[in-house]
C-alpha cells in the first residue's frame, strides 16, 4: 500500500468517524442517523483504497464455500448411485436364487414323479417290486440332495452378490469423502497463505499509521 493509499485510508476513516459523533441522535435511543449517501461515498472511497489482498480473499472464501458445495452434493449423488446399484444387485441376486430353488424344486419333483411311473410299470413280483422301491428311494435321495446343493450354491452366489455391492457402495463414499477432504485441505493452505498475507499488509499500514503519528 502506497503513502498516497495510506494518507487516503486515513482521510475516510476520519471523516467517517466524524460524521458518526456529529450525526443526530434519536431521542430515547442510542441510534443515531447518517446521511444515507455522503456514509456510502465514503465507504466506496475506503474500499477503492484497501489493498487488492483482501479483495482477493473474499474471492477465494466464496470460492471456498462454493467448492464445499460442490462436494457435498457429488458425495450425496455418488452415495445415492451406489446405494440404489447395491440394492438393485441384491434384488438381481435374489430373484436368482429364487428361480434357481425354484428350478431344483421342479427337477426334484418331475424326478420322484418319473421314478414312481416307472415302478408303477414294473410286475407284480416281489424282487421286481423291491428293486423298483428302491430305485425310486435313491432317485428320490437324489432329487433332495440336488436339490439342497443347488439352494446352497444360489444362497452362497446371493450372500457373494450382496458383499459386493456393499464393498462397491463403501468404495464409493470412501472415494467422496477422500475427494472432498483433499479439497478442503487445499483450500486451508490457500486460505493460510492469503491470511499471512493480509496480515503482512495489516501490519504495514499500522506500521505506518504509527510513523506517521
């Protein structure tokens, strides 16, 4: 900041100060009233003269702000994403092992159901009959046990499916919450610096405020 800035900062401020103690105090009220448009010349005239510093970090705080904004709302949609992809995994993943217990069932059923159609044919005779019997047993063993493997193998494919999804789902808010917090931290630095900096310049005009006291 210049002597000319300085002399000028001083002048406003001055003139400013003045015109609050002169002005008009109204009556049961420790208000009082300035004329509307001689405070605002004076106030565009302070800012003309205030170092380019502090106009440049209110940019970067509303450009801050604006970025945090921004983070939380791609971490709601990207949280949002992942949880509707979950779910609509999980309801893939079980109409499957619906369909495939569904599948064992009916495989199972037409299996016992041939088995008892051909004892049905077998003769009358008494080892016919048995061996026939337990044929059917075995077919029907099998049936069951086929049919328990396939229901384990779906529900085991279901639980793998929905782990997935919930790993993508927590991948995905890790991913956010990492971006958003980078952001920040760069941010806080860029913030930090400018700070310094205007402290720098606050500490100059005071400097030389009191020089030239």
């Amino acid at each position: 900041m210049t002597d000319y800035t300085l002399s000028r900062a001083d002048e406003v401020l001055t003139e400013l100060v003045e015109l609050v103690e002169t002005a008009r105090t109204i009556p049961m009220s420790t208000s009082c009233v300035l004329p509307r448009e001689r405070t605002l010349d004076l106030l565009d005239a302070l800012r003309e003269v205030l170092p380019p510093e502090m106009v440049e970090a209110r940019r970067v705080v509303a450009q801050r702000e604006q970025l945090l904004s921004d983070a939380e709302q791609r971490s709601a949609v990207q949280l949002a994403e992942a949880t509707e992809g979950a779910e609509q995994l999980v309801r893939q993943a079980t109409e499957r092992a619906e369909q495939l217990v569904a599948d064992a069932r009916a495989e199972a059923y037409q299996l016992l159901e041939a088995g008892r159609a051909e004892q049905a044919q077998l003769v009358s005779a008494a080892s016919v009959q048995q061996a026939a019997v337990a044929e059917a047993a075995r077919i029907a063993g099998e049936a069951e046990r086929y049919s328990a493997s396939t229901r384990g193998e779906a529900e085991q494919e279901a639980t793998a499916v929905r782990e997935q999804a919930r790993e993508y789902a927590d991948r995905l808010t890790t991913d956010a919450q990492q971006y958003a917090s980078h952001t920040l931290s760069e941010l806080v630095g860029t913030l930090q610096r400018l700070l310094g900096t205007a402290e720098n310049g606050l500490s100059s005009l005071h400097r030389s405020e009191g020089d030239s006291a």
